[in-house]
DNA sequence: GTCTATAGCCAGATAGAC
DNA sequence: GTCTATCTGGCTATAGAC
C-alpha cells in the first residue's frame, strides 16, 4: 500500500507513510488506522516504534522542516548578489516544492495550531536567520544597485510569491479554471517570471 | 463567553461561537462541545439549529466565503486602471483581513481537506472570475502603461503578497522575531509597500 | 426551545500470545 | 518484532422530560 516501498525496516516504512498521511490530512484529520494500512503492518507497530501519535507527528513534522530549512538558506545565506539569489532561489524552491507539494501548507497550518513548535525547532543549529540578508539588502541599497527597500519586507514578498500558490492550489485552481496539468505548466512559468517580477521592482 | 454577544438569538448566537472556533481549530479539531461552550449555551442545541457537525461547519464556511467574495471582486470587477486597483486592493485588503485574520487560512484549509467545496461555491453568483481583469491587462500593455506581464500571474502575485503573511503569520513571526505587536506594524507598513512593489514592477 | 442523560461509535493505546 | 483482541475515553448525535 505504501507509496514508497523501498525495502527498509519497519521503522522507515512507518515513517514514509505517517508523513503521507500526515501530510495530507493534518494531526486532527489522520488515522493511525490509514498510516497503519499505508506502511503495511499492524497499528500496535506505530506504538511500539513511536510511542503515541503524538510522537509520531512530531517526527513527521521535525523532518519535513529540517527539508524545508535549507532551501531557505540558499536564500539567506549564500554568497551570491541579491539579484543572483533571487533566480536561483525561485527556480531552485519551485522545482523542489512541485516534488514534495503537500509540504508547506502542512508546516504552515500546524504551526498555526500549534506556535509552540516553533519555539523547539528555533532552537535547532539549522535554523536560517535573516541577519545576513537584511545586512546585504542595506549594503545594496547603499551601493545604488536597489532602489531603497527593506529587507524584512522584501524577504516576505520572495517566500510570499513563491509559496503561496502551493499553499493555496485549490483555490488558484479554482479562480484560473485549470486543472492539475495547467497548474504545473503554470508552475513552470513562475520559475522565471517570479524571479523577473522581483528584479524589475527592485533593481535601479 | 462568546467573543461578540450582540444580544442575538441563539441561532446567530450559535453561528458566531462555531465561526471563532471552526476557523481556529478547523473542522477536524474542533468540538462540538467548545462551541456550544462559546455560544453559552447546550450541545444539543447545535443539532437542534444546525442537524450536524458537518451542515453547521458549512454555513460558517459559506458565511466565511461571502465576506472575501466582495473583497476579490474590487481588484477584479472595478472599473479604475491597473494601478488604482492595485493601491486600493492592497490597502484595502489588508484593513480588512487584520479584522479577521483567521480567515484567509480558514478557507484554503478547507477547501485543501475537501476541494468539492469550491464547486458549490463556484456556482452561486458571487463568485468572482477573471476575465475582466485579464482584457484589462491585456489592453494596458498593448497602451504601453504596463510592461508585458500575463494577467494570470499578475493575479497570483497581487494575492500572493496580500494573503500569504496572513496564512503564513506563525513563521513570519518566528524568522523575523517579533511578537503581536510588531507584526501589526509590519502589516500597517505593508498596506503601501505591497502596492509600490507591485507597480515598480509593472509599470513602464 | 432548552435542558439532562445516554446511546452508539470510533480512535488511540495496551495486553498478551506467538 | 509482529500480530489479534480488547480496553478506555471521548465525541457526535439523539431521546425524552420540562
């Protein structure tokens, strides 16, 4: 049943298939019953390996975030100029989201019932921050290369135009009448127009 | 106990604590019991109202749904050029989400656990389509007011950047660090920020 | 219309055989 | 380690008195 059947031990099929169901169906909406099915064995294994859902979902949850952490430090923290961050960043978060879609709304709405998880993976060394990003966005305003921005506000508009769509697929699906197809050719599109929208604006 | 006692009856009453508790535990996490707790009143009075869990959750939900209809259509079906429409949609948008903030996530949440909601929806006469603001960017790059864009994207980026930090709130407050009180600032900065984003881009 | 009490079900968790 | 069977609690929904 599993979707990802790769040979490995019990543990990591439960695992796989706690983070498909969890995914999609959030800590209030998943079974164990279905993660049960969807690993292949027997309920009383995810208690035996995890103790309780709650464990469980916490796994789930810290590994979809130690994912997501570094795709944000390719915009944080690398060397590169703004502009130059801004492509890759956009062309390299699409790419990656379109393989694991279910990911940023599931971090975003169980954080949004739980904020105390924040607090527990803040405190994990690889954690981005956003020091260095704001310094260089200052540093370029300076240098004449921006036109005058704040970093915080332009950091919130990257991530904003990148993730939003996959957070809210049905609804784009909805107001631009496509269906599962037209949105990952539009997907593809935003590979390269997010990045020039972003430029345009900021670049002097 | 219920946030707004506005001396109603007991079905708007009802309405009221359902839609406080449904868009902050949605339909999995909330309880009936919490709601008729809010509401002051007894559990069996929901079904007495409402039949069931799932039938009171879709009145919130419709309810829900037509207070953000009108506010897509401004950006929409307003008669003001590409411009105008942009500055008053940002500024106006974001007043009237910092009045319900949990809205936003409450509809994408639920349209993601169940997207046959949006074909109900999507019937009644409300609903808000595309076409006109497509011709219109259309016509304003062929002018040459706007740099070529497609109205498509231009859509998904004009709520992209108005709705996402409303979703996203939780994690925008833990990588920026700041509390309440600081993202309200944020947001208030925001109401002209997003805007002269926007058109920076956009216009030649 | 409003309440109390309870039916009936379902899900998480555990006991215990193998 | 893995299974079946079962306990226990909590939740939706209803019955029935007032």
């Amino acid at each position: 049943m599993a979707k990802t059947n790769k040979n490995q031990d019990t543990e990591g099929q439960i695992l796989d298939a706690a983070k498909n169901v969890f995914q999609k169906k959030g800590m209030d909406g998943a079974r164990m019953q279905e993660i049960a099915d969807a690993a292949g064995i027997n309920k009383a294994m995810l208690h035996y390996y995890y103790r309780s859902k709650q464990l469980l979902f916490e796994a789930v949850f810290s590994n979809a975030f130690s994912l997501l952490a570094p795709q944000l430090n390719k915009i944080l923290n690398d060397d590169s100029s703004i502009e130059e961050k801004v492509k890759n960043f956009t062309s390299n978060y699409i790419s990656f989201i379109s393989k694991h879609p279910y990911l940023p709304n599931f971090i975003i709405q169980e954080l949004n019932r739980n904020p105390k998880f924040f607090e527990k993976i803040q405190k994990s060394a690889a954690f981005p921050t956003l020091e260095k990003f704001k310094n260089q966005v200052e540093e370029e305003v300076e240098k004449g290369i921006l036109k005058p921005i704040d970093g915080e506000q332009l950091f919130i508009n990257i991530i904003s135009l990148n993730i939003f769509p996959f957070v809210a697929t049905p609804l784009i699906k909805g107001f631009l009448k496509i269906d599962d197809k037209g949105f990952k050719q539009l997907m593809e599109r935003r590979k390269t127009e997010v990045a020039g929208f972003i430029i345009n604006s900021i670049k002097k």
